[in-house]
C-alpha cells in the first residue's frame, strides 16, 4: 500500500532481486547516476527507463506512475473495500479505514475518492441513526462533487438528506432538498422513470404533511404522466419490431443490441417492488385527504402487481384496501378481503400479519356494533400478540378489549382497562 516515488520503486526493485548498484547499471549507465536516480536527485528519459524495466523485469507503467496515480488506484480499492465492510455491517472497521483514506486523499488532492469518504462515513451514520452527523458528513461530500461536477452523487447527497429531513418530520427540509434533487437529475439529462417516481412519491407525502394538499396532487399527477409514457409492453415491442428489422437486412451486431435492450427493459419492469411502494405512499396520501376512492385504486395497483409474490409488500395493501372498505361500510368486501389477508398469513406463518388480519375483523364488527364477534376476534389478537410479547400493542388491545366491554360488563371492562394501564405503566408510557 506505499506510495513510491520513481527512485523508491527502482530502488525497491533493485534490493528485491538482490542487485547492486553496478549490476544493474550494466554498460548503459554509471553506478554513480543509478544512485541518484534512486534519491530522486535526477531525472529520466523515456530510454532509460524503458532501460531499467528491462533490467528489474517489470511494466514500464508501472515505473511511469506517479504518486498521484498511485493513491488514486489505492483510495479507489480502499474505498471499494471499505463498501463492502458496510454491507457486511462491519461499520467500525470500515470507518477506520476511510479515515486512512481520507488522509491520503488530503495529502493527494485526490476530491474525487475525499466526497466517497465522506459520503460513505454519512452512511455509516445513517446506519448508526446518528442523524445530525449523517447529514454534516453528506454536506461535505456535497462540497467535493459539487466541486467536481459529479451529478449522480449530488443527486444521492440531497436525496439522503431529504430522507432524513423526512423522517424526523422536517418536511420543509425534506421538500427543499428533495427539490434540489429533483434539479440535478433535469440537469444532468437522466430519464430513469422510477428514480422520478420514488422522488415524487416522497414529495406529495411531504406536502401532504404540511398540509398543503395541492402541491401534493401535482406530484401525484407527475406520477401518473410518468406511468402513461412508459407503456412497458408497448416499448418493448417497439425494440423487438426494430430488432428484426435490423436482423432483416442483415445487421447482426446492431440488431443483438436491440434485443439486449428489449431483455434489459423486461427484467427492469419485473422489479415490481419499488412501483408498489410508490403507490402504498400515494395511497397513504390520499387517505390522509379523506378519497376513499382513490386509496382503493392505488391499493388495489399494489395488490394486483404483487398478488403472485405474496410478500409483506402485497399485505399491506390488501390491509390498506380492507381499511378503505370500512371506512366506505362495504363490509362484504372488506370481509372478503380480510379471509384473502388471513389464509396467507396462516399459509406463511406470519403471527404478526394474522394479528393484524384479526385486527381488522374486530373493527369492522365494532363499526357494524356486533359487539360479540368484536370481542371474539379482539381475544384472538391479544392471545397472538401475547405470544410476540409485544407490549406496547398488548397493552393497546387490552384497552380496546376493555371499551368494548363497557356497555356489557362493568367487572369486564374495569379489568381489561387496568390490564393495559398497567402495562402502560410498565412500559412508562405513563
């Protein structure tokens, strides 16, 4: 990992191969000019030193980097070392060497691979949840590749800060960085339809949070023309037409290319899991606006896109689209639903997507004021949730078991309220 000039390498090379001086001088050069070169006291010729790669059995390249391209190759491996400690979660030891490489950066004026320590240590932050540290060290590495144009990380910088601003409820941080986000990727020309998607998604919920609704829906709208200019099938059979028309006249090598792209644009769309995502968010947005309508369309998207799946991406929506149905009183659908939401929580064994499936049917009995299947299903849940031993919802259910209670059983209803206050009290949330 040294960083040699030219007479420390030859030098190196020379003591390696255990010659003298004299030796490798040979008939070329005097031993006397060999030892400056090594002190670094002289200069080279091109000749010369094709002369010594000979003599020391080594790529002239290498005799001909300098110090600055050294610690360029050796800050890059660093740093692509120091990325996997952090997927690997070894976030100390990855720390520890970025600071080796900060150092070297700053020694090199290397501001390329300095905004990649930077930006790495922010995300070791992020991992840690020290988020006023995150965000200095994102700043930073904002100052070095602004300083060097680089576009793709400055977009990264601002979209990470927006993520934070956002989850500590700092939405007009949020909006603001997210914007600037939005202004570098126009800038730079990339037309990635879900990177605009996921960013305008985040926007329309922040709006949402400051109440301000119609900034909100005009991200949304962005969505939609989005989705409306990227007909996947359509595009794609457009490639494959071009493609064999290429094959046609005999252009093979373009026509490959056609084809790898129609390949790459498939296997693009079948990352179903971002798409779903945006619409639970936009979902959630127009809950919080009361369109009941509208949350069942986008829940029902999410539903459609990952029903093959079944993953927890699929389970919230079939939650949200439940939800939307109680909130409307179509309790046969939401019934209808909620048995689709249990039999895949029994069939993989999720507890905690069953409790909440239950949950559900609780609720919908309460608003129907069934109050006996309301309790039925409510004891179910307690009985789940107890086996998770996850007190917070344990104690919230035992409060809800005690409302229900009220206009039954007095005894029933002081009992099950003193249990979840109880274990409020226990929990020290009071």
């Amino acid at each position: 990992m040294n960083i040699l000039s030219l007479g420390e390498k030859i030098k190196k090379l020379r003591k390696e191969k255990n010659m003298t001086l004299k030796e490798l001088a040979g008939d070329r050069i005097t031993a006397a000019q060999i030892s400056h070169i090594e002190r670094d006291k002289s200069h080279t010729s091109y000749e010369l030193l094709e002369y010594l790669s000979e003599k020391l059995d080594v790529n002239i390249e290498y005799l001909l980097e300098t110090k600055e391209m050294q610690s360029k190759k050796i800050t890059d491996n660093l740093i692509l070392q120091s990325e996997i400690f952090i997927k690997c979660n070894e976030l100390d030891k990855a720390k520890n060497q970025i600071m080796q490489v900060e150092k070297i950066c700053k020694d090199y004026n290397l501001t390329e691979n300095n905004g990649k320590c930077n930006y790495l240590v922010a995300t070791i932050n992020l991992k840690k949840e020290n988020h006023s540290e995150a965000i200095s060290n994102f700043e930073k590495a904002l100052y070095f590749f602004i300083k060097n144009n680089d576009k793709k990380n400055i977009f990264r910088c601002y979209l990470n800060i927006g993520n934070i601003y956002q989850e500590e409820a700092f939405y007009k941080g949020a909006i603001s960085h997210f914007n600037f986000a939005e202004e570098v990727l126009i800038d730079s020309g990339i037309e990635n339809a879900e990177i605009y998607k996921e960013l305008y998604s985040k926007m329309a919920k922040c709006y949402m949070k400051i109440d301000d609704p119609q900034n909100a829906l005009e991200y949304i709208e962005k969505i939609n023309t989005i989705d409306k200019q990227n007909d996947t099938k359509e595009e794609v059979e457009l490639i494959i037409l071009k493609a064999n028309t290429l094959l046609s006249a005999g252009k093979y090598e373009e026509s490959k290319d056609c084809f790898k792209r129609a390949l790459e644009t498939i296997e693009k769309e079948e990352n179903k899991t971002d798409l779903a995502n945006i619409y639970l968010t936009i979902s959630d947005i127009y809950r919080d606006m009361g369109d009941t309508e509208k949350v069942l369309e986008y829940s029902h998207m999410v539903y459609d896109i990952k029903k093959s799946d079944e993953d927890e991406c699929m389970m919230n929506g079939l939650f949200k689209i439940i939800e939307a149905y109680i909130d409307s009183e179509k309790y046969e659908l939401a019934r209808k639903y909620c048995k689709l939401a249990l039999v895949s929580s029994i069939k993989y064994k999720n507890k905690f997507n069953e409790y909440r499936s239950l949950k559900l049917y609780s609720d919908m009995y309460k608003k129907q004021e069934e109050v006996t299947p309301a309790i039925e299903y409510l004891s179910k849940c307690i009985k789940i949730i107890s086996e998770l031993e996850d007190g917070k919802t344990l104690a919230n259910l035992y409060i809800d078991l005690g409302q229900l209670y009220s206009g039954i059983s007095k005894e029933k209803e002081l009992e099950y309220y003193q249990k979840g206050v109880f274990m409020y009290r226990n929990l020290e949330i009071i």
